[in-house]
C-alpha cells in the first residue's frame, strides 16, 4: 500500500469511528426508532450514504455500536476473572470477588472513561429493559460471558441449584442497569446523602450486597437443603 492509500485508509477509519461515535451517542440520548440515519450522518459531519458504505443501515450500524465496546469489555472483564481465580489459589476465589470482577470493570469505564462509555452503558440500559431487543442482543453480545461467570460462581457454591444462580444472576443484572441509569432517585430519597453518579460507592458495595444474597437465597433453597440432609445421612 502506497502512502495516499494509507493515507485514505486511515481517513476512512476515522469516518467510520466518527459514525460510531455520534450513532453511540443519539441512540443512548434517543433511543434506536428516536434517530434517523441522517441525524446521525449530521451529528458526524458526514454525508448520510456513508452508513449504508461503512454499515450496510441504521440496524447494522447499531449492531456495530453494542459490538464495538461489547468486545473489549468483555475480554477485559474475562482477564479480571482468570486473575482472580489465579490468585485465590486451589481454594478458588470468593463469590463476592467473582462478583467484583463481573461489575467492577464496567463500573470504572462508565466512572473514568469518558462520554463515549457514559453513552455505551446507557444504551446497554435501554436494551436490557425493552422485551423487543433485550433476549436477543444480550444474547449475542454478552451471554458467553455471562455463563463463565456462571460457571465461576457453581464452583464457590457447588451446592446450589442452578435455578437460583440464574434468579441472583438477574436480580445483579437489575441492580447494574439501574446503577448506570444515573436517575438521580437516590439523591432525591437520601437527601443528597447519596449520588446515583458516585460509581465508586456502588462499587464498594454492590458485590458484598449481592453476594449475600447469592449465599442466601442458595443455601436456603428446597433443592440445597435436600441435599445437606442427605449429606447429613451418609
């Protein structure tokens, strides 16, 4: 490749992010039927038939949007993991350490890592709660690495049913989603005692929080006492 090819190469990559970038940013602020393709191609300074170029459609062009972070995301929350499970030795890690390693990196990048990630998660939100897109992106994106955590947790609780592992795995799921709406509720109910934006807060807590309620609701379940009274027995 000549220099004005990869001169032209690059400029084309920065045409295609700066469409990332600005489409990240209206779906979150507006939801996906809210923006049109021209909008988008507005807010990116670009002519409009550089999405169907690049992207193919508004579809697939908000496809691209949850895949780009999705990916990085979860290869970084993957490494945070396997190092948490290197770390705790043939015991195994904690279930409230499993936890922080699910939550914590998404937490510091919706905290620490600029509009861009303030958007993503946003628009994460928006997907998780609506029945049209929530069961089929999630999927794609984020169940994969959702069961190895999954399978990280069977192993620190080994007696629980995996009924309950999903049910506490939704209700942590809940908790994060409302987490990143930053609704401001909580500052309204505390009287400012505390700030839906305080991320750092949420961190410190949230796993504790959750993981007692994974020990809870696990060992308190009709299939794990079962089996500790036949435990009990031999």
């Amino acid at each position: 490749m000549d220099t004005a090819e990869a001169n032209l190469s690059r400029k084309g990559e920065r045409t295609r992010q700066t469409l990332l970038d600005s489409a990240e940013k209206l779906f979150a602020e507006k939801g996906f039927y809210g923006v049109t393709v021209r909008a988008i191609a507005k807010e990116a300074d670009a002519d409009p038939a550089l999405v169907a170029y690049y992207f193919g459609g508004k579809r697939e062009l908000f496809d691209a949007v949850l895949l780009r972070r999705a990916e990085r995301l979860n290869q970084i929350r993957l490494d945070r993991l396997e190092q948490c499970e290197r770390d705790a030795g043939p015991e195994g890690p904690s279930v409230e350490d499993i936890i922080a390693s699910f939550t914590e990196p998404l937490l510091d990048r919706s905290e620490n890592g600029g509009p861009g990630w303030k958007s993503y998660f946003a628009l994460i939100g928006q997907v998780t709660n609506s029945p049209e897109w929530g069961a089929d992106v999630m999927a794609k994106y984020f169940d994969p690495i959702v069961r190895r955590f999954l399978e990280a947790l069977r192993r620190a609780l080994p007696d629980a049913p995996d009924e309950e592992l999903f049910w506490c795995y939704h209700f942590l799921s809940g908790a994060l989603v409302l987490t990143f709406a930053e609704t401001g509720r909580i500052d309204s109910l505390s009287g400012g005692l505390c700030k839906s934006n305080d991320l750092s807060a949420v961190h410190r807590r949230l796993p504790l929080f959750v993981g007692a309620g994974f020990r809870r609701l696990c060992a308190e379940s009709p299939a794990s006492s079962a089996q500790s009274d036949l435990d009990a027995t031999q």
